[in-house]
C-alpha cells in the first residue's frame, strides 16, 4: 500500500505543487500552504482510493475465471498402505485452483488444458503439447514418459518427458508430477525478470503528465516574466514574488 501511496502521488504537478506549498510556508503564506497542500493530499488520496477499488474489483473477476487443475491426491492416514499397494489404490481426484499446486503433486492432463506448473511425464497416451507460447514453434511436440537421449544438455525445453507452465495439450492424455510452481517455473522466471523493473506507465498516465509538463513548461515563461514587470514597474519585490508565487 505504501508504494502504491507513492506512484499515486508521484507526478509533475501533485511535485511543482509540494514545491509551492513549502514556499508558501517559508513565506509564511498559512492560508496558501494549507490550500495547497490540501490539494495534493485530496488528489493523492483519490486517486489511491480509485486505483485500490479496480484493482480488487479486477482480482474479483480473475478469481471467478480462474483455472483449475485435477489432482491426484492420497487420502488421509492410508500414506503407508499406499505405498505398499501402489499409488492409484488409495488416490482421489480432486479440482484445486492452480495457486494450490505443490511439488510432488500428481496431475491429470487432457486435450485442452493448460499446463499449470513444470511438470515431469509419468505415464502419456498420444501426448501432443503445443510450446508455441515458449519456443514460437508451431507444431505441437510429443510427450513421453522417457527422456530423449539426443536432447543437448542446454535445451531443457526439447525435453520429451518435461512439460512447462504457459504451454498447453493440444492432444491425448497423460498422468504428470509437478516439479516446479509459480516463479519458480522456467515461464514464471523468465516473468520476474520482465516484471522486475518498473512498471510502464499506462496511457492515461502519460496523458495527464503531458498536460503536467505543459503547464510546469507554461509557469517556467510566465513567472518570472510576471516578477520582472512587477518588480521594475512597482519597485517592490516582495509584492512582485508574492504574486508571482500566486501565478505558479
């Protein structure tokens, strides 16, 4: 919240303002400086109240489409017969949101589905996985429970037994164990490191500091032409800033 705070005020004008503000203030102009400020502080605080409300109605509406994933997992207290008796004797599917994957999770996979984590090939019929989102190839790739053994060490994503989030089935079905979620994915890394920097400002946002600037840009030539005549015609230069000051 802090830091959202601080990119809604952080720009050109709620900045000449605070500047003008604490001239007011060393001017010992108290009506001035508690205008202005309040002025910076309701439009800061607007605009983070706004902001805040369609970011929670934009996550209320990613919760309502988000994906989900079949999952293999054992019932409780049966761990120890389970593994005596083989995995699929005491193992129930279950439909969990992705965010609820874990390592070691045993998932079913099907024509359309989206791959939800990194994940390793245990048992695939006619396997066909479309990487085009990771790889720009395509046609789809066949999956398989062995590993290729031409496969150079550097390609892991020409793996033929490993599949990766933001990849999708495009045909058969296979039986997989997660190896890797979230950021930790081969995609989710790639993501940090896109996202790591600082956020592009939106169009909006370039509109209102265009305007900003031409304004700051209007108030650099107006201001001390307005000092100047006032100073010369008047001879007094406290009055003259004072007005200036009322210009900016």
């Amino acid at each position: 919240p802090l830091q959202h705070l601080w990119q809604c005020y952080k720009n050109p004008f709620n900045l000449l303002l605070t500047l003008l503000a604490m001239v007011s203030y060393v001017t010992e102009d108290v009506k001035a400086t508690i205008v202005i400020g309040s002025m910076v502080v309701l439009s800061t605080l607007l605009r983070f109240v706004q902001e805040g409300r369609s970011n929670r109605a934009a996550a209320r509406l990613q919760a309502l489409v988000s994906n989900k994933a079949t999952v293999l997992r054992r019932v409780d207290g049966v761990h120890e017969e389970r593994q005596s008796s083989g995995f699929g004797a005491h193992a129930q599917q279950r439909e969990v949101p992705l965010r609820e994957l874990v390592p070691g999770d045993i998932i079913m996979l099907s024509a359309g589905d989206m791959i939800p984590a990194d994940c390793r090939v245990l048992s695939a019929k006619d396997l066909f996985v479309s990487q085009a989102a990771m790889t720009g190839e395509s046609l789809p790739v066949e999956k398989q429970p062995e590993a290729a053994t031409s496969v150079d060490a550097g390609s892991v994503l020409d793996a033929t037994n490993l599949l990766f989030m933001g990849t999708n089935v495009v045909s058969g079905s296979a039986l997989a164990a997660v190896l890797a979620t979230g950021n930790r994915t081969y995609f989710g890394t790639i993501a940090t490191r896109v996202t790591s920097t600082d956020r592009a400002p939106t169009a909006f946002e370039n509109g209102v500091n265009s305007v900003s600037w031409l304004l700051i840009r209007f108030a650099a030539i107006m201001v001390p032409i307005v000092l100047l005549l006032n100073g010369f015609t008047k001879g007094d230069w406290t009055e003259a800033f004072l007005f200036a000051l009322s210009v900016a």
